[in-house]
C-alpha cells in the first residue's frame, strides 16, 4: 500500500500554516499510469491546505452554503473526504485533528473508477499511520514551524516507515528502535519465525511491567423502592522487553478471595490461550499466555460479577417525596466498552452518599454527605459537582462544609465541592450545606437543559480516583510468571 503526499496542517489562527509535507515522485508517476484519464495532479501545500480547510467549512462562515460540501444527497464518509481543488477533485484523502494539529494523507487508489470505501486498504492503513504520527509530534507550541525538533523527528520517522511512499513498519517503537541502531541481528537466521506483531528484536535490559487499572460507574438513588445500580470494568496493559524474537510469556490474572468474579475477559490479538480451568477448583484466577508486541498494549479487558451476597433487594414499602439522583464515577483509565450493569447495595463501592434538596425555583438548601466505605483513604482527587438545569446562574452562595473548597463554575450553573485527597481518619465522612439563590432564568443553551431536573429533582456527581487500588482486588501474580525461553526478566505491577 502507497501513499502519494501527507500533511501536517496548523489550523487557522497559527503563525506557520504548513507544518510539513512529504510527497513521494514514485508512486504519482503510478497514479498518473493507472487512473490515465482520471489523474488529479497534486496541488502545491498552500494549495491544498486551503481546500482541506474549506472542506471541513473552517474558513468559510458558519451560515454560507457550499453545495459540493453541504448538499443532502452528498455521503458522509468520515475520515475520508474528497477535496475540491483547482486540478480536480482529490479522493481518499484522510483527515485527522488533535493538539490543533491537521493532518492529511492520500492513498494510491489502483483503478480507473472510484471503488468502495472498504475495499480501500490505504485508508485505514493511512490513518492507522496518522495516529502514529500524532503520537510522536504530540502536543505542540505556540510559533512552531517545519524546522522544529518535533518535525524533524516526524521525519526521521517517515523515512523509516514511509520508505519511497511504501507503509512498512508505523509502530513508532519498532520504527525508532531501527533508527537508533538498537535492533539484535542475532536471531536473523535462527529457526524462530517472529509473529507480524513483533518483526524485530532489540538489544534491551529484560523487563516486563504491567498495569491493572478498574473504574466504576454507579448510581445511588437514596431510595428504598429503587435499585442502586453500578458497574465496574477494568484493564491490563502490559510493556515487555525482551530479546528474543518471540519470547512465549505465561502469566495469571488473580482476584483477591471472596471476591467479584472477572466476566466477560477481551484479550489482545497476540493472546494464544486463556486457561480459566482454576476456576472450578476454587482459584481465583486466570492464565494468560502470549507473545508482545514491543510496544506497551492493552493485554486484556473485563469486567466484574457480583456476588447474591452484594445484592440487596428494594424495599416497596416506601416511597420518599423527593426525587434525587447521584453518581460514583471513577477515572482510573481510558473507558471501555465492555459494561456489565449489576444490581447491588451502596455497601459494596468504595463511597457511599446522601444528597438532598428543598427549596423553590429561585432559592435552594442542599445537603451532601459522602463517607468512605471501602478502600484507601488516599486519593489523587475527589470532587463532588452538583449541576443546576433549567434554572438561572447561580448569584448568591452560602456554605460550611467540614473539608475542601467550594467553587462555582464560570457558567455559574454547577456548584463545585473539592474534596482533596484524603477523608477525616477518624469518622472517613465528609458534609456539606449550602444555601444557593439563582438570578432571572434566560434562554437555555444546549447543555443547560436536562429533562430529569423538574421541579426538586436534583442529582449530584463525585468523582474521584484512588491510586494503587482496584475494587476487585485485580492483580498480576508476578510469581506465577513464566518466560520462554528462559530469562529472569524484572517484573513490576503497577495500578
């Protein structure tokens, strides 16, 4: 797979536009020979960038009408964009934004008509190689141009892996372990065959290093009649530096005793076995066995099960005058998509809550409480934030709280209560009152409405995140790791 150009664009507002640009002679001379009468020369950078712009309506006002942009019958295809330019139209071009950064590649389409999106193995290769780039530019300054030492290594980095317009190897890892020199020709010629995943060796210290991380979500209801529900969700990346060309690593996922059981595991396309026959003999763990790649990775996903034990049932009897909602978010990693939703009592999650409101439209009082339940009473943050929908800004505050600040947010619609890192030793509780006046209520924009928020319905949100702790009590048994061939790697777990 080729590419013909690739970009890097400031957006608009940035000293330097044209950050960089890289076009490969070879393969145009290909595209000129194989789409014949449908060739599209390239623009120059000014060129191009100014019709990327205009295609994604960033120089253009918001109200104006671009038919070849805007019209109904036009498929969106995101990332991949067709560019109006004054030689013609360019396709598959794709796009990609972070950091303020605008970065742009075009595929070599190898037929005369324009074939389906999926059967266009450069676009995701294209943008498989732009998420590469992105992450070894990373964020940028303000005044940076094409001499920068950031876009210096962006080049050094395409050499190697863009040879002649040609993807080879984009890991950035493998890529930059090549430049340097530090590749192992040892095991060459040896009879080991390495996998895709892994087409070098390194000369490198043994190391291993693992990180488990969990988050939780729940809603508590403060009410007899309804569920408190939560879910909790957590993953293993793991960095191996290893020698060998394919080094066979055999690992156990454990759980503490009495614990959630992990459910519902996704595991790393390099994973050859998961042995999860301990289990019926009462263990509480899980045998992973695979070969890294040599770059960090995601090693497993899953999710927790909760034990009849956690559960409790609601009690009908009762039904409390008022309406609240709050939430239990923990930020420990990036979120998955692997949910599971249990049913189960406040006891069992790291804090518990009580949230309440009285009041009229106009002038509120709120209690809160939070009290740590379960866990380290050490955290990297902790706040609580009450959000005010379908009211006016908040004008007047009056609070005692028994720890932390309370702050109000610049649209002065949420009140903010931070915590900070640690709860009382003693009574691990901490409470908050506060009496809240809001001004006239205007126009509502997008965001400051929320159906639920009638009347007294309220609901409050803490986050927080606690280091060095999992829920499930999830580890690495770093004892049980087994490398073949053998080596005495050092071997750290971290969460």
């Amino acid at each position: 797979m080729s590419l013909r150009g690739i970009w890097v664009f400031s957006l608009p507002g940035a000293s330097h536009g044209i950050l960089f640009s890289k076009k490969y002679p070879s393969v145009e001379n290909r595209a000129c020979i194989l789409n014949k009468d449908g060739y599209v020369k390239l623009p120059t950078d000014d060129a191009m960038r100014e019709a990327v712009l205009a295609e994604l309506g960033i120089v253009h006002p918001i109200e104006m009408f671009v038919e070849s942009r805007d019209s109904c019958s036009r498929k969106l295809q995101k990332p991949v964009f067709e560019i109006t330019t004054s030689n013609g139209i360019l396709w598959p071009v794709v796009l990609y934004e972070k950091f303020g950064l605008l970065l742009c590649c075009l595929p070599l389409v190898e037929s005369v008509e324009r074939p389906p999106v999926i059967d266009v193995l450069g676009i995701s290769l294209g943008y498989a190689l732009l998420l590469q780039m992105i992450d070894v530019i990373g964020p940028v300054q303000q005044g940076v141009d094409e001499t920068h030492p950031q876009m210096v290594d962006l080049h050094s980095y395409l050499c190697q892996a863009v040879p002649f317009g040609t993807l080879t190897d984009i890991e950035q890892a493998t890529v930059f372990d090549a430049i340097s020199g530090r590749i192992d020709s040892s095991h060459v010629v040896s009879d080991v065959k390495p996998p895709s995943w892994r087409p070098i060796s390194v000369k490198c210290k043994a190391n291993i290093s693992f990180r488990v991380t969990e988050q939780i979500q729940a809603v508590l209801y403060n009410r007899p009649d309804v569920w408190d529900v939560f879910q909790i969700y957590g993953s293993v990346s793991c960095k191996a530096d290893l020698e060998h060309p394919a080094p066979l690593i055999a690992v156990h996922l454990s759980v503490g005793k009495d614990q959630p059981r992990l459910q519902n595991i996704l595991v790393n396309s390099c994973v050859s076995m998961v042995d999860d026959e301990n289990r019926t003999k009462g263990e509480g763990h899980r045998t992973i066995t695979f070969i890294p790649p040599r770059e960090r990775f995601v090693l497993c996903k899953y999710t927790a099960a909760i034990s009849p034990t956690q559960l409790s049932a609601p009690n009908t009897s009762t039904t409390p005058t008022l309406s609240r909602r709050g939430s239990l978010t923990s930020l420990n990693s990036t979120t998955s998509s692997l949910t599971v939703v249990s049913q189960a009592s406040p006891a069992s999650l790291p804090l518990r809550a009580h949230y309440e409101m009285t009041g009229s439209q106009d002038e509120v009082k709120i209690i809160m409480k939070v009290k740590l339940s379960k866990g380290k009473n050490m955290f990297e943050y902790c706040e609580v934030q009450i959000p005010f929908h379908n009211r006016g800004p908040i004008i007047y505050k009056e609070n005692t709280q028994s720890t932390g600040e309370i702050v109000i947010t610049n649209d002065k619609r949420t009140l903010a209560w931070r915590i900070g890192q640690k709860f009382p030793s003693r009574s691990h509780e901490v409470t908050l009152e506060a009496k809240l006046k809001f001004g006239k209520r205007s126009s509502i924009m997008p965001g400051q409405d929320d159906p639920f928020c009638v009347g007294l319905n309220s609901f409050a949100m803490i986050y927080f995140k606690i280091p060095d702790y999992t829920h499930t009590s999830a580890t690495i048994d770093q004892r049980s790791l087994r490398v073949q061939p053998n080596a005495k790697p050092k071997v750290t777990v971290g969460m």
